[in-house]
C-alpha cells in the first residue's frame, strides 16, 4: 500500500512540473512576442524623431517657430508610420504622438520627442488578459557641431561685432560681439543673410560688420603648416595649394577640425588664388546646376533661379554653400606676422560675389552667413536662426 501511495505522489508532483513548465513557457514566448512589438516600435519612434529634428536644421528655426514645429510634427509621423508594427502600420492620430518644448518642458527647441503605441492580443496570455499595451519613445535633436568637422574652405573668420572706436578695424574692449543673430540689428550680425568679407586683401576699416582684428591678416588658413602639423596628413602649400583648397570640396579627408583647435593664417593676402578660386567655385555651379543662384534679399537662403524661398533645395548643391571656422575676436587679438585663431565656431556660408582685381593688384571675396542643410540656429525663444553648423543625434 505505501508504494502505491509514493507513486501516487510522483505522478501529482510531475503533473505540476508540467504545468509550471508549460507557464514558463507560454510567459517566454508571449514576452518574446511583446518583445519584438517594442522593438518595431521603437524602430518607428527612431524614424520619427529623426526625421522631425531634420525640419530644425533645414528651416534654421527652433519648435517656437509655430510654422517650424508643424513640419516638424507632420514629417515626423509620416516617417513614423513607413514600417510594420506587428501586421500593420501604426495610425497617426491615435498610436504616434510628438510633442516639442511647449508639451514636455524637458525638451530644448532643437529636439523632438515621438511616442509609438500598439495594443498587442498576447497568445497565451490571453486566459488572464487578452491584450496588453506596448510603448517606445525616442528623443532626436539638431544638436551643435563641434568636433572632427571636415570640408571646411581656407578661410577662418571673426563673428561680427560693433567697432565703436571709431571704425579703426580692430577689437577694443567692451564692443559688442554678434555671437548670434540680432533681429534688432540684422544687418550687422550673425544673421542668415548678412553680407560679409570672407577674405579681404586690404585692411578696410568701414567694412559692415567690421571684419578685421589685424591690419596684416586676411583670413587666409596656412594649409600647409595645418597639415604639418597632423602627421597623418599631407597637402600642397603655396598658392597653387590654397586655390585648390579653395575649388575642392575636401582637399585632405584627414584633416578635420574642431572647436578649440588652433588654426594657423596666412599673412599674406593671397589675392591671386583666392580670386580664381572663388571666381571657380561660381564657374562650377554654371557647370554642375546649369544656371547661376542668387541671394534674394528678402529670404534666409539663396534660392535657384525661378524657384521659391520656400520651394526645391537646388541651391543646397551648389559649390558655393560651404562651411566656415569662426573666430572670436575678444579671444583672438592678432598679432603681426604667423599666427593662430581658435575655432569657436562652425557656420554656414554663401559665396556671393567676388572684386575683380583693382588697378592695384587688390581684389575681395565676399559671403553671406545661411541656413541650409546641416545649418541651423539658436532657439529658447530667441532670434530665429543663425548660421550655426548642426547634426542629427539621437538623446534617448
């Protein structure tokens, strides 16, 4: 009788373990079903804020600019909604929701924020519950671009600032630097649009916004001495280098520059290269778009001939769209003779026109600071953009 009865009890106990195991089971393969739902959804969530964050740098306007930020919602849920989740896509209206700094104080006005949901029916679950909601979110800004940054032009530049003292061409302490835009004073500081001298060949002391810190620099890089000084690196010097630098899009992909690093200028004023080298740069444009962009005063961009501010992005192809170092002059006060700027800045810049060669043997280039592709501005409610060099990153 009592081995009957262990028996007995072997087989309720082995009974219970299958039931356990069959538990376990079921728990594993809906976790792993639910699993992969999130996993869609956060591919979505990616897509979306991504892709939201991208109309910031394109538009060169924060989320407190209401036109702005309703690009920004409207291309993030359409990217959002592109992929499958589980058989089908996600609904707009009621499974993806993007907010901006004014619906989640959490965020800059440079980030966007999109949260996917999907109710997903559990498969063995469903004798306890039938359904369970599954969430993701991601976080994508336009965020400042500071280090390894390529493809820039040898020409290193000061942000604009007011010479007071008066017109004499130079820094003097307490003038006001244009650090970012103005809307007050637009013309004169680091506004899209703002005409500058991107390379002068005399010193000019009623230059608009004042340029120079130095009567014998000329914002010329010494392309040769930057890449002596990288090991990794080799370029041509002379002016035969510096015009190339200037016509080729990257003249050495190792040379990279950052905020902070220390850029050596030119003393000399370079006049005959950076004249053929600019002039070439709008040549190309001839070559490569078939017809010549302008910069019509009343947009924030150079538009292609016969479009719109607001229509095509041409123009973005053009050779004379390019990024510039920027320095700040009260850091920087140069020196006669060799000597360095800091990169405090990375912009963007339209190459607008070029002096022909004066009876002197003189000649200018200017530009004009844009927003464009990669190119954006400040937000928190300020001015609506400047022409500060941005990249899409995910936060979150």
């Amino acid at each position: 009788m009592k081995k009957k009865r262990n028996r007995g009890q072997v087989l309720v106990l082995v009974a219970l373990a299958i039931i356990v195991l069959l538990g376990f089971s079921a728990l594993a393969i809906d976790l792993g079903y639910l699993y992969t739902v999130r996993h869609e959804l956060q591919r979505c969530a990616d897509a979306g804020a991504l892709a939201g964050a991208s109309v910031f740098k394109d538009d060169g306007k924060g989320s407190d600019n209401n036109g702005t930020k309703n690009k920004a919602r409207n291309r993030a849920k359409d990217f959002a909604i592109k992929d499958k989740v589980i058989t089908s896509v996600l609904d707009p209206n009621t499974e993806v929701v993007v907010k901006f700094k004014d619906e989640d104080p959490t965020l800059t006005y440079f980030q966007v924020r999109v949260e996917t949901s999907r109710t997903a029916g559990l498969i063995f679950g469903r004798i306890f519950r039938p359904t369970a909601l599954v969430t993701a979110y991601a976080i994508a800004e336009a965020a400042t671009a500071s280090n390894n940054v390529n493809c820039i032009k040898p020409w290193g530049i000061s942000y604009p600032w007011l010479d007071n003292n008066p017109m004499n061409g130079q820094y003097d302490g307490g003038e006001t630097v244009y650090r970012d835009c103005d809307p007050n004073n637009p013309t004169w500081s680091f506004c899209p649009g703002t005409m500058i001298q991107i390379k002068v060949s005399t010193k000019d002391n009623n230059a608009n916004p004042s340029p120079q810190t130095e009567p014998s620099h000329f914002f010329a890089l010494d392309f040769a001495e930057m890449t002596r000084r990288m090991a990794e690196c080799s370029g041509p010097g002379g002016a035969a280098g510096y015009e190339d630098w200037i016509t080729t899009k990257c003249m050495d992909d190792c040379l990279t520059v950052s905020v902070g690093d220390s850029l050596p200028v030119e003393p000399g004023n370079m006049v005959g290269p950076t004249i053929d080298g600019a002039q070439s740069l709008i040549n190309q444009e001839l070559t490569e778009l078939g017809g010549v962009t302008t910069f019509p005063s009343d947009c924030d961009h150079p538009v292609f001939f016969g479009e719109t501010c607001d229509a095509g992005t041409t123009w973005k192809l053009s050779p004379r769209v390019f990024r510039i170092p920027v320095y700040d002059p009260v850091i920087d006060q140069l020196n006669p003779g060799n000597d360095d700027i800091h990169v405090a800045e990375f912009a963007g810049m339209w190459l607008d026109h070029v002096d022909p060669v004066n009876a002197d043997g003189q000649g200018s280039v200017y530009g004009r600071w844009i927003n464009a592709d990669l190119l954006a501005g400040e937000g928190g409610g300020a001015p609506t953009g400047t022409p500060k060099l941005l990249y899409l990153r995910l936060v979150k």
